[in-house]
C-alpha cells in the first residue's frame, strides 16, 4: 500500500469532513482529558507536549491538515509542563494515574479477534469488569481498563507511580495465564478460550506455520519447555576392566587403552528429564509466541496511541469502540466512516469499579519479581521450615495485622499468606487463620475476594516472601519493631530465626544482646500505642 503524503487531496478531504462532525470531536475530546495529545500530519506528528481542550481544537488541527490523534496512557496533572528528558521524579510528580491499554496486534484477522477475545476472558477471570474494546483501525485492538479500576497503593507505593513497570508486568501475567489456562491442545487441534476449535490444518493455511513451530512440550511441573540436546557421541564400554570412552568414529568395537580388551558400543536411552526441575512429564502447549503479539512499546512513558474515533491512515478506517461481547462478530466495514453513528467512550471510569484490579496488579507484580529472579539466576537465601511456625514467634507486624485492620486489608492479606507459606504453613491451616482474621476486620473482606486469593495461593507453586521491612508495614501502619527486629530485612526470616533457636536449646531473644532500639524504632512504637489508645477511646 502506497505511504500516505501529506498533500493527498483525497485523504485530507476525507479527515477534513469527518472531523468537522461535532459528534466526532466530542469523541475524541472525551477521552483526551488530563493527557498529553498529539496530532498526526500523514507521516509525522506535531509539536510535544500537545492538548485538547475544547471540541473546536480538533477541527482547527483538521483544517492545518492533521489525519489522526495520539493520545498519552497517563494522566497528568498539566499535560503542557511536560519537557523532553524529564526526569522519573519530575514525572512521578506531574502523573495524577495511568490507564492499563494493551496492544494487540496481529497480522492474521481472525487470530487478532481470537487473542483481544482471550485478554478480555484472563482479565475478567481476574476480577476486572470495567473492559474496554476499540479498533486499533488497521489490523488489531486495543484493549482499556481505566485507571479507576486500580487501587491508590501496591506493595507500599503509590500506583500511579507503578508506571510503566505495573502494566508491563500485568501484560505480561495475563500472557501467562492465556498461555496455561486459556489455550490447550487436543490431538490434532487448538482450543482456544476453551470454545474456539481450530485445527493445524487450519492454522497452517492461515499463517504459513508448521506444527512444530505452534506447539512446543513444556514440562508439567515448571512448565518450562523441554530442552532439544544434540545428539551424543557414542559410549563404548570395556567388558574386561569397565573402562568407558566416546568416540565420533564409526566402529562396531574398540580396543581398550587400559586393559587391550573389547570395547562395546552401549545403548543409552536419551535424557527426558527437565532441565530446571528435573520433571520426567512433558505435555503440549501451544506456543502463543508464535502468534500473540502484545506490544510492549506502548507501556512506555509518554507513548502515545491513537485516540478514539480517529482514522487511521493506511486504511481510512475509524479507530472505532464497541462493546468487549461483539469482538468475535466485529468485521472492518464497521469502522468505515459512513457507517459510524454512534459514540462511546474507550477509557470510561463510569464502567470500572474502583479498586476492582487490586488482585490483578499485586499479582502481576508477584509474577514479575519471580520471573525476574528466574531470569537472573538469583534465588533469595532462604529456607521454608519443615514444620509450621507457631504464632508467639511471628513479629509484632504480622501479630498486629492479625489482630484486625481498619485499612489496607488486601494488601495485609497477600503478605500474610505468602508470610504464612514462608513460614511452613499448609494450605489449610494458613486459610483457616486467614478467615478467622477477617471476621476480625471491622469491615471484613468480600468472601469471594478471600477465596479467590486463597484459590490462586493454592495453585502457585514458587514460594515467595513477603514484603521486605519496613516501609510497606509503615504504610499499613503496623510496624513496632522490637529489639530482635534489627537484625532482619523479612517478616519471615524473624519468625525463622527465633525457632532456630529454640530447637538449639537458646532464648529465642538472646540474639539482641541488650541493644537499644533506634530513634525511629521507638517513633514507630509510640504511634501505634497512640493509635490503640485513640481506638479504645473511640
């Protein structure tokens, strides 16, 4: 297809005309509020930073010959402050939130229905409602979850300033989840979000690959995939002195170098075993690399997508939205500008509820520390107990967090069931003691967000720490240290140590050797004992 000049008479009264509509404009305007936006002039964009303020604004870059508008992830405070080079801080500060907008791109048409379809499955099977669909308007989607929808805090920090590495990890966890739960294979055929059947026959037609490049065999406890070794040289074995070597050479026997004897080829069955694990059970998976693309890009700071209801410039389509049910049904002639009538908004904070994708972001932040550490080789130092660690040796943080919260109480719940896994706990007795915290709670947590959490704590395998002292605790306003807590960065490694000692015969707080507590200790101290007295009062 021929690139689009600027100077295109066709194309230019094509945009002139659709954005002068005033229904068109106040699309776009919709959905540009507190974020930076760029126009499009054929192949190049104006001047950053950008904005639109009034539905006129879009008719004025019309008329200076603008085809599309991109517009920010973020949302900022004053967009027009941002300079180029700005520092994370300067960033931070100016960020008021951020939308997660994943990008689904793919260049087969029924294959790009089919992953925007299986997003929108792994996000709702996650607790987010609030989805939202627009046609990229070329060959893919994008997919929205409007800032609301995310909690104001995780793991300790503001979320909005969990950007960009909060929706890198959140795409890819859902990436994961498509990969293990939503995509299987049946003998000859792919089932895809547990309804959609499309035989290797099929997908050979369509993509032009083979069904070794589509499927590859994972091991079934790590799910890593199994390695492909090279053939080894033969093992020749001496029946006199059991003296072995390998050789390239092609021999029915050899002479022993040690002995003078016979030296026998051996039959040696090829190692099945997985090479991060040691597993011996291999099954199919799909290989959604092959055809599922997220682009990761677009989790940038300061990227830019295009607006809704923008055209696009290579097919003169409308980046058009409609509902998430229709994906499957929705064809291109839609998105044509004649056949455009009505208008919703992509990113609507009316459609999500807020806080709905807690569960979904800390545990994509959970998915990420882990794979990280898998990545860098580094495995955290630490021994899970063979038997449970009883409560009077947990730190005053946990003690004080079972003891009932007033806020912060998801949060509180992931660090104490990964603190009671690191801890020895089973699953049943860690889920006994997490709803009996609850009840405590002077507003206790919806049933199914208790269940939902202890259902996926079951299923992950890797056991993963809590978070380390102390600022996410301060946050919660948990934290009073005591004297043993100086010597520990983990919740888990205080509970740890303590039985180590009992089981040697020691006081378990010897360890302190008559060391004062810190300035800040003693802060912390005081002003969860003011807290207490204040709750009595109350």
């Amino acid at each position: 297809m021929a690139k689009l000049s600027m100077d295109d008479p066709f194309f230019f009264a094509t945009a002139l005309k659709w954005y002068k509509r005033r229904d068109v404009q106040e699309a776009i305007l919709a959905d540009s509020e507190h974020r930076e936006v760029s126009p499009r002039f054929g192949q190049g964009f104006g001047k950053r930073p950008d904005a639109l303020y009034y539905p006129a604004d879009v008719l004025s870059f019309a008329t200076k010959k603008a085809t599309s508008f991109h517009c920010s992830e973020e949302r900022w405070r004053d967009p027009l402050s941002l300079k180029t080079g700005g520092s994370r801080r300067e960033l931070d500060d100016l960020r008021i939130g951020w939308d997660l907008v994943l990008d689904i791109d793919c260049p087969y048409w029924l294959f790009s229905k089919l992953t925007a379809q299986l997003f929108i499955t792994a996000l709702e099977e996650h607790g987010v409602t609030g989805v939202n669909v627009k046609f990229s308007g070329n060959k893919g989607f994008h997919l929205g979850v409007p800032w609301e929808a995310f909690p104001e805090e995780a793991n300790g920090r503001p979320t909005k300033d969990l950007f960009p590495e909060a929706p890198r990890a959140i795409a890819s966890f859902l990436l994961d989840h498509i990969a293990t739960k939503l995509i299987s294979v049946q003998h000859n055929t792919i089932v895809f979000d547990r309804k959609y059947k499309v035989s290797y026959e099929k997908l050979k037609e369509v993509t032009g690959k083979e069904a070794s490049e589509l499927v590859v065999e994972v091991c079934r406890r790590c799910r890593s995939p199994k390695e492909r070794k090279a053939e080894a040289q033969p093992l020749f074995l001496c029946a006199s002195c059991g003296h072995t070597t390998r050789t390239d050479e092609k021999a029915d026997y050899l002479k022993c170098e040690r002995c003078g004897g016979v030296m026998t080829p051996q039959t040696m069955a090829a190692s099945e075993k997985c090479g991060q694990c040691g597993g011996s059970e291999f099954e199919p998976r799909f290989n959604v690399q092959a055809l599922i693309e997220v682009d990761t890009i677009l989790l940038a700071s300061r990227h830019l997508f295009r607006t809704p209801y923008s055209l696009h410039e290579k097919s003169k389509l409308v980046s058009v939205v409609f509902p998430k049910e229709r994906i499957m049904a929705f064809e291109k002639d839609e998105a044509k500008p004649a056949n455009v009538k009505a208008f919703t908004r992509f990113l609507d904070p009316d459609k999500a509820r807020r806080g709905e994708a807690a569960e979904l972001l800390v545990k994509a932040l959970d998915f990420a520390a882990v794979a990280e550490n898998a990545k860098s080789g580094q495995q955290r130092e630490y021994a899970v107990p063979e038997e449970s660690i009883p409560e009077e040796l947990f730190p005053p943080c946990m003690r004080n967090i079972l003891a009932g919260m007033d806020d912060g109480k998801k949060r509180a719940m992931f660090a104490l069931t990964n603190f009671f896994r690191s801890c020895g706990w089973g699953h049943e007795q860690m889920a006994a003691r997490i709803e009996e915290w609850n009840k405590k709670n002077p507003e206790p947590l919806r049933e199914v967000n208790v269940k939902g959490h202890l259902r996926y704590t079951r299923m992950k395998k890797e056991i993963v720490l809590p978070p380390n002292c102390k600022s996410f605790y301060q946050d919660l306003r948990v934290c009073t240290p005591d004297n043993f807590c100086r010597f520990i960065k983990n919740p888990a490694q205080y509970s740890r140590l303590k039985a180590e000692r009992i089981s040697e015969g020691k006081s378990p707080e010897k360890k302190t050797g008559g060391v004062r507590l810190t300035d800040e200790q003693k802060a912390m101290r005081k002003a969860f004992r003011e807290k207490k007295k204040q709750e009595v009062k109350e």
